[in-house]
C-alpha cells in the first residue's frame, strides 16, 4: 500500500534486475552486502518462527552451499539459536570454497560454539545422511543456491536436491528454491520442491512467466533486505 491506501504493483525482477539491486545498494547507497545478508536472513528466520511458533523445542534443518545463498543461511541458524530453537547446519560444500560475508556469517556461528556438520555431495549414501541429518526437524531450509544459478546442476548436487525432496517434512527455500532457473522457473536438472519461499526484494521472473514454477516455490512471501529501491532498468 501506498501513503493514500492504493495497492503497490507487484515488483517483479530477473536474474539481472537482482544483481543490480545489489550493486546499487553496495556500490552506490553504500549498505554492506553482509548487512543486506543480515537483514534478508533475519527476514527468513521471523518468518520460520511464526510458522513454529515459540514453541523452541521445535528443531531446524539448514542445508547450506558455499556462497551467499548459504551465507543467509548462517544468519538465519544464528537467529534461531538466539531464539532457543535447535538447529542443525549442514555445509553442503568444502568449507574452503566459503569466502567473503558468508565465510564471515560461517566463522560467528563457529565461535558460538554452533555445531555445523559437513556433507559431501559426491560421498555415497547422500540420502542416508540426508535423512539422518534431518531426523527430528520440523522444518528444513533450502539455502544451497540461489537466483544466479545458471545451467544444469552437477550430479551430485543433483542427487542432493532430490534427498531433500525425499524428506517428508516441510521445506523453506531461501530467495528461490535451489535449481530453479530464475528467469524461466524451470528446473536446472532438479529443483527443491519447497512449501515456501521467502524472497528478496521482488518476486523473481521465473515464478511469473512458467505454469510450473508453483510446484517449487510453494507460496511465495516477498520479504525487505533494509532498502527498497526503484525498479532497476
């Protein structure tokens, strides 16, 4: 709603719009991105404790790759721990290969004292641990990849996504479902298959333009980074 009550159009951005965005609040706004990548993964973490409740026996799964989209997911474990929920951090990559506000988010949760296990894509028996991993989660997190993932998923994380689409407890996919192109909302190969999205900023253009992308996104909640910005060009 606007100042006089009026709905606001629905903001809707591609993969490009979405790196611009970043740029403008970065380079020229002068936001840092790990304030940004603060501000989105407490953005994920309220909304998952208004699907629990606070009820902080609940437990929560967070599958995380190494960039960006896992380092939301950091913020969100952090989040949720200061909240007394259990939660479960799975580094779905090698922790080298982390870098920049995300490795940041990593190492906070490591001096916590945040018990973050590993998982190797490419090991044998992935949905075994998969499911291990995720015993007693209420929820699970998506935070693997995120808008600018582009071509067909490697196998192994293939085989990864499909574990968790195994899992039959209900799944948040952070910004946009893992495998999911975001200009076609069609899955590279394999997506998560996730009841909700929460995305930043703008719907993305894939959840708009394919009949299918629904499948994946379950219901979609658009969710603020700290700044609102103009339509990009």
């Amino acid at each position: 709603m606007d100042a006089h009550g009026a709905a606001q159009p629905l903001r809707v951005m591609s993969r490009d719009q979405v790196r611009s965005v970043d740029r403008w609040a970065i380079e020229e706004i002068g936001l840092p991105g790990i304030a940004l990548m603060e501000n989105a993964g407490r953005s994920c973490a309220g909304f998952i404790m208004d699907r629990l409740g606070h009820k902080t026996t609940r437990g929560i799964c967070i599958f995380c790759g190494a960039g960006n989209n896992g380092g939301d997911g950091y913020v969100i474990a952090r989040h949720l721990r200061n909240a007394g929920y259990v939660v479960c951090v799975v580094l779905c990559a090698d922790r080298e290969k982390v870098r920049g506000d995300a490795r940041i988010n990593l190492d906070v949760l490591g001096a916590l004292g945040a018990d973050v296990r590993e998982l190797d894509p490419g090991g044998a028996d992935v949905r075994a641990l998969v499911t291990a991993l995720a015993q007693g989660a209420d929820i699970v997190v998506d935070a693997l990849f995120g808008t600018g993932l582009q071509g067909p998923l490697r196998e192994d994380y293939r085989r990864l996504v499909e574990a968790i689409n195994g899992l039959k407890v209900p799944v948040l996919a952070v910004d946009i479902p893992s495998g999911l192109d975001c200009d076609t909302g069609q899955p590279l190969g394999a997506a998560i298959r996730a009841d909700w999205t929460v995305t930043f900023v703008a719907m993305k253009k894939g959840f708009t333009v394919s009949a299918e992308a629904a499948q994946y996104t379950g219901q979609v909640h658009v969710a603020s980074i700290g700044i609102e910005p103009k339509m990009p060009a």
